[in-house]
C-alpha cells in the first residue's frame, strides 16, 4: 500500500516536470482501440437484433470487457514484477501513475490557446482550442476562445487529473487504468444521437457514477486552492453553491462553477455542436470580462487543487495503512 501511494505521488511529480512526451505510445490509445474493435463486433452480433435493449446490452458488454481487462491486464504484469523484484514494481507502476495522469498535458495545450489569443492570432486560437474542446470552434470569437478553454481546463481538473489521482490512491495504477477505460468509452460512446443513444447508455451512466464523488471532492478543494492562488475564494464558494447544478451532467457544472466563482467570470452559456446550437445556463456572474490571462489562471488552480488532492488523499492512505 505504501509503495502504491509512493508510485502515484512520483508519477504526479513526473507529470508535472515533463508531461506526456509526444513520442511515447500511450496506453488510452490502447483502449482507444479496444473500445473500437469491440464496438465493432458487437454491432456486427446485434446487425439482426437493432432494438433499444439489444443495444444497451451490447453496450453493457462492451464496459464490462473494456473495464475488465483494462484493471486486470496491469494488476497481472505488477504482480509479476513484484515477484521478480519489489523495485521492479514501483518503477512500473509509478511510469503507469505518470502516464495516466493528464495535468501537464491540460495546461501545456490551453497555453497554446493563451499565447495564440496574446499574439492576436484568432484563427490560430480556434485551431488550439479545437484540439481541447468538442464544440465548433470555427466561428468563435477571442471572448468565446477563452471562455471554452476555461471551461475545460475547470471541468478536467476533476476527469484528467484529480478523478484518476483519486483512484489511483485507492488501488493504484491498476484502478487508475480502470477509471481511464470508464472515461474514455464515455468519451466516444457517450454521445445522445442516433448512433450511440442505446449502445452508449450504459458507459455514458457509469462515468457519471464514477466521476459522481471525485468531482465534488475535486470542486471542494478547488475552492480551498483559490485562496491559495490568490483568486476570489469566497466568490468561488457562492457560486458553487448557487450553480453547481446548471448542466446537463451532473459532474460537469461542479468544478466549472469553482473557477467561474474564483475569476469571478461568466462561463459556459449556449455552444455549438456538429452544427446544432445546444441551449446551456450560464455559470458564475460578469464580475469582469473574461480575458485570456484567465486561462493561465484556470492552470494555476487545477495544479494547486491537484496538490492538495494528493496530499489530503495521501495522508489519509498513509494513517490508514499504519494503523490497519
């Protein structure tokens, strides 16, 4: 247990200093590709079946194997290094904990969009936005640019860093890859069209219970790390109070309503997806006009919150392990 927590606070560390590299295979690909041959053949076995619950059991299918294997695969090869060598095990399961965490990677790409926004750039800004944000981002404007990049460097604090970082203190990198393969098949099964309203049901229903705690936790301890930041903390409170409910997620609006309350901006409002307008509350109050330094700002809060994630979480594995 102890050298579990050790492998997940170094792997936060690794992150932190260099990020994912770009030339290295990354395991969600992995999965990535998983979730889509398994998609593939399951659709081929439900080709004379296409009702409603043919598919949400296909669907179902597919989370359990994904899943399944996804915890499986990497508790099997840990267990095998351990009986080869304790160290052997900490170097591996440490090098999974930096893979899986995703902070440096976040602020690195929603840099590209403040600097692209600081050089005038505004094409150059929809293109880096683009590349972080599932909206349509060709008709944005700077406001809209930043406000998008804001909105998901808040909303994955809690799904690329501190959801996995919670997970991981509980049962390591194992249970870290687990939480990966439950946020990825929502990432690209998730989705209320005609595609994946069915076959998508159940993975897009177990994100938001496995993201159910970890993004409130998360929305707490963001509005501790405000203060720290120097951001308007009692602000981020109001808000989150008020607004931690105006989305259609019930995870999402949690940590956005932090940061909008912290920069004491407005946030979110209606977007554009594959062409269609979605209505959407607006979270926070116009204080002050968003501008691009916010982006930087957002960064500095999911790393502080990310922070004191694994120092409270680590603390409390730590006592647990010494006196049980």
């Amino acid at each position: 247990m102890i050298m579990s927590l050790a492998a997940c606070a170094a792997g936060f560390f690794l992150d932190f200093i260099f990020g994912d590299p770009a030339w290295l295979y990354h395991p969600v690909r992995l999965i990535g590709k998983g979730i889509s041959f398994g998609e593939r053949q399951l659709r081929k076995l439900c080709s004379s079946n296409k009702s409603g619950r043919g598919l949400v059991a296909a669907g179902a299918v597919l989370w359990v194997c994904i899943a399944g294997i996804s915890f499986l695969f990497p508790l099997g090869l840990l267990i095998l290094a351990q009986k080869i060598h304790p160290v052997l095990r900490f170097v591996l399961e440490t090098f999974w904990c930096y893979q899986i965490i995703a902070a440096r990677c976040l602020c690195n790409e929603s840099v590209k969009v403040y600097e692209r926004l600081k050089a005038d750039d505004l094409p150059g800004a929809r293109r880096a936005v683009s590349m972080i944000v599932g909206r349509d981002t060709e008709n944005l404007s700077a406001e809209g640019v930043t406000k998008a990049a804001v909105e998901t460097v808040a909303e994955n604090t809690s799904d690329g860093v501190t959801a996995p970082l919670i997970y991981m203190l509980i049962g390591g990198a194992p249970l870290g890859f687990l939480y990966k393969a439950v946020n990825t098949m929502d990432s690209m099964l998730g989705y209320k069209n005609d595609k994946y309203l069915y076959f998508g049901r159940i993975p897009a229903k177990l994100d938001d219970i496995f993201n159910y705690i970890p993004a409130r936790v998360t929305a707490l301890f963001m509005i501790a790390a405000a203060f720290f930041c120097g951001l308007d903390g009692k602000n981020a409170w109001r808000i989150y109070r008020r607004d931690r409910r105006k989305h259609a997620s019930p995870n999402a609006a949690q940590t956005e309503a932090v940061c909008a309350g912290a920069l004491r901006v407005m946030l979110a409002g209606d977007a554009v997806y594959f062409g269609k307008v979605y209505k959407k509350e607006f979270i926070g109050d116009a204080l002050r006009q968003i501008e691009p330094e916010d982006i930087r700002k957002a960064g500095r809060l999911m790393y502080v919150t990310a922070f004191l994630v694994l120092c409270a979480c680590g603390l409390i594995k730590y006592t647990l392990s010494v006196c049980f």
